[in-house]
C-alpha cells in the first residue's frame, strides 16, 4: 500500500517532488515585488466592505463586450504572500505566528505545522481525497489557469479538477446553503467593474484550507477582492488584493496578494487545458496511524475506478485504443 509520504496522484506527484526551498522560490514573486494593500479603512463584514467599494465606484463601471477587460491566454501562478502572514521563517524551519488566527485554530494549525516539521508533510490532504482546492487555495494552485470576462459574467478556470468561479457582474448574492443544503467549494461570488479592476465579493464556502501546510478555515470565511492587469518590466501580472474574513478562524480580518502571470511557452506550443478524474478517489481512505492510504490493484477492497462495462471483451472498451488487448493482438 501507498503511504501518503509518497506522492499520492499527479497533483501530489508534482508537490512531493519539490523541495520546501524550491517551493517558496516557485511561489515566490520574481521580478517586482509585489505587497499587500489593506483597505483604507476597517469592516465588520465582507459585505460592508464590498458595498463601501461600489459606493467609492459610484454603482460601477457599466462594461459592453466591446469594452469589458480581456486577460486571453494561459496564465501561471505568479506568488503570493500567505505564508508570511502565518509562519515566522521558512518551509524548513519556521514557527507559527501567534495571534493570528482564534485560539482553536490556532492549536489546530500547530498541530498541523508540528507534522511539516517532524514527518516531512503533513498526513492527510483534502486533494488525496479528490476534493476540489477551493477558496481561498484556488488562488495559489500551481497549474494553469484561464480568465474569460464577460459584460455580465466572468469564468475563472483552474486547470487542476476543472475548478471554474463563476462571478456574477451587478447581481446579489445567492445562497447556495437554502438551495442545496450546504455552501459550495467556490461559493456564491459577485462583482463589479471599477474601470479595469474587478472587485468581487464571496460568501457561503465549506471550510477548506490555504494549502495542505496551512491554516483551515471555517464556513464563515469571506472574501473580498481586487483583480487589476498591471505591466511590470518583466511581463504583465494579474495582481489580486484580497481581505478575508472568518470570525471562527481570524483574529481579525487577514490581507493577501496574489499574483498571476502569462504562461506565453504554453500558449505558443498549443497546450490544451486538462480534463482531471479523479482514479484514486475511490481506494483512497484514512488508515489506523492517521495517514492516507489506497488499495491497490490485485489488494482487497480495490475499486476499478472506472467501474464496469456490460461488454468487456468487446473491442474498443478501455480508456484508450494504446491499451486495448483485443486491438494490440489484431
């Protein structure tokens, strides 16, 4: 059996192999450095934020497709600066800041921080588990992203698991929980234009984390942000202001950059967009020392995680002719 000290799919595959270093240097601004910008003034909630931002904007900027912001292409993660407002030093060594976070999360995240630094990762990650990243890790995953503004919606899409935000231009929230009975992993987001800045506000999202070395964060956790296309002497970046918001989970209200940047090399050379599935989802479970796990094939308990087919020895039933035995012998 797989522990998770190995990599555990390809998401896992890709940030296993990567050293604490080189991570932080991969996340890491390069070029200009870019710094968090809090609000001119303090908010009790998101919402109180947001409206106070529309208000600065007299209603918003009433785009056409004509006019309306385009940021076309692939574009890379380009930074951010979340762990700064964590952790005092480094992946390799560092130490929890204190009075950041409520006293219970706090503790959790020692806990959660002690495991980086004793056991190497921490031991289980919601992903292993083929659960979507979503907010406020959307904004960090290292993996392709694409951005498509319209005059009334925007479409933000992640490449790992499909994960796409919806952002709905000029509209009041909906909330997801009297629909279905529970928040959605990207919650509810709505936004308008304030010239070419998007600012958005997002509320009803289940409780996730920053990244699998990071803080939780509850169902209360609220965002407000600040999408702005800058040219820096490099290349261009979409910068990313964004204000959090968790009674359960903050002290007070957390500041943060992120940062993307063209992905031209990916562009030029025709890279089409992954359709991620989730093969190990189904063999995957929490073992008796607390670590993740899988079946294997030939184990007990192992899941073809394609399921059945009513004909399998029909031509043409695996995933992909390369691996069809009746074709290879043809």
């Amino acid at each position: 059996m797989l522990s998770v000290q190995k990599c555990l799919s390809f998401a896992g595959l890709v940030l296993c192999l990567v050293s604490a270093s080189s991570f932080a240097q991969i996340n890491g601004f390069t070029g200009q450095v870019l710094t968090p910008i809090p609000p001119d003034r303090e908010f009790a909630t998101s919402e109180e934020h947001y409206q106070y931002l529309l208000d600065q904007a007299n209603g918003g900027t009433q785009h056409t497709l004509e006019s309306v912001p385009r940021w076309d292409g692939l574009w890379y993660t380009s930074g951010n600066n979340h762990m700064d407002l964590f952790i005092d030093g480094n992946l390799r060594d560092g130490t929890v800041k204190e009075g950041i976070l409520t006293p219970a999360y706090e503790a959790a995240y020692k806990e959660r921080w002690r495991q980086q630094m004793e056991e190497g990762q921490v031991r289980y990650d919601r992903l292993t588990h083929c659960e979507p990243a979503g907010m406020p890790r959307w904004l960090l995953e290292p993996y392709n992203h694409e951005f498509i503004n319209l005059p009334d919606q925007s479409w933000f899409i992640n490449d790992f698991a499909n994960a796409i935000r919806r952002i709905y231009i000029n509209k009041e929230h909906t909330n997801l929980a009297e629909m279905n009975g529970s928040h959605s992993w990207h919650g509810d987001t709505i936004g308008f234009w304030d010239g070419d800045k998007l600012i958005n506000n997002t509320k009803y999202v289940i409780p996730a984390d920053f990244t699998r070395w990071s803080p939780m964060t509850s169902n209360e956790l609220e965002l407000v942000e600040t999408w702005e296309l800058k040219e820096f002497d490099d290349f261009p970046r979409l910068v990313v202001q964004v204000t959090m918001y968790d009674k359960h989970a903050f002290v007070k209200p957390l500041n943060f950059v992120y940062a993307f940047r063209p992905a031209e090399d990916l562009d030029e050379i025709g890279y089409r967009v992954q359709h991620w599935q989730c093969e190990l989802s189904s063999n995957s479970y929490l073992d008796d020392n607390g670590l993740t796990n899988f079946y294997l094939p030939g184990e007990e308990g192992y899941k073809d995680p394609r399921g059945s087919t009513l004909f399998p020895d029909l031509p043409g039933q695996t995933p992909d002719p390369f691996s069809d035995p009746v074709l290879a012998t043809e």
